[in-house]
C-alpha cells in the first residue's frame, strides 16, 4: 500500500508542471497532464499547437529519443523564450518546475485545436 501511495504522488509532481504550462498556455483541458503516462506530453504537445497523437512517438525505441529532444527545444521556441529552457527540461523535477513556473501566462494559440477562446 505504501509503495502506491509513493508512486501516485511520484506521478502528480510530475504532471503538475506541465498541466500549469497548459494553464498558462490557454489549453482548454489541461487536466489531462494527470493522465498516466502520456497525459503531461500530450498537454505540451497542445501548448505548442501540435496533435496530442504525437505522444505515440515515445512508444516506438529510439525515435522516442528524437521526440523528446525535439520537444524540449519545440517548447520554449513556441513560447518566445531562449533556447537554453531546453536544456533545463534535462534536469529532472527542476527544470520543468522552474520552467512552469516562471512562464508568463501568454495568449491562446489562433490556429483553433484543443485551445481555450478568450
């Protein structure tokens, strides 16, 4: 029983930064980043307008690893900041904390999606 305990709360810290990244970003269902496993890729996938079916990438070996570079530099270039965020998305829990938590709350995207209106 403890070991679920530790697990479920191991998986809520880790989905919290993308589901406030979401928020920010206008996703109208940012609740899905606490899907397991692929909810947190799929909401930055729809913070950076592009099709949550992308997430299947990182089921397929090495190509998983191509995904996942590619998204880390695809995020912060999408939301207008350095470069340099990517590499802070290779520190676990930090990173993408302090990520999260200092982008600013920016405009939804006009290309229409699963994108709040405002």
């Amino acid at each position: 029983m403890g070991l679920l305990v530790v697990v479920v709360l191991l998986f809520v810290v880790l989905s919290v930064p993308s589901y406030v990244i979401g928020q920010r970003r206008g996703v109208e269902e940012a609740w899905v980043a606490f899907i397991p496993f692929v909810g947190p890729t799929i909401v930055l996938l729809w913070a950076i307008d592009r099709s949550g079916w992308l997430c299947l990438l990182g089921l397929v070996p090495l190509v998983n690893l191509v995904f996942s570079i590619w998204l880390f530099f695809s995020i912060p270039a999408h939301h207008g900041r350095t470069l340099w965020w990517g590499a802070a998305f290779f520190v676990p829990l930090v990173g993408m904390y302090s990520y999260a938590f200092t982008l600013p709350q920016g405009s939804p995207s006009s290309t229409g999606g699963v994108v709040a209106d405002v």
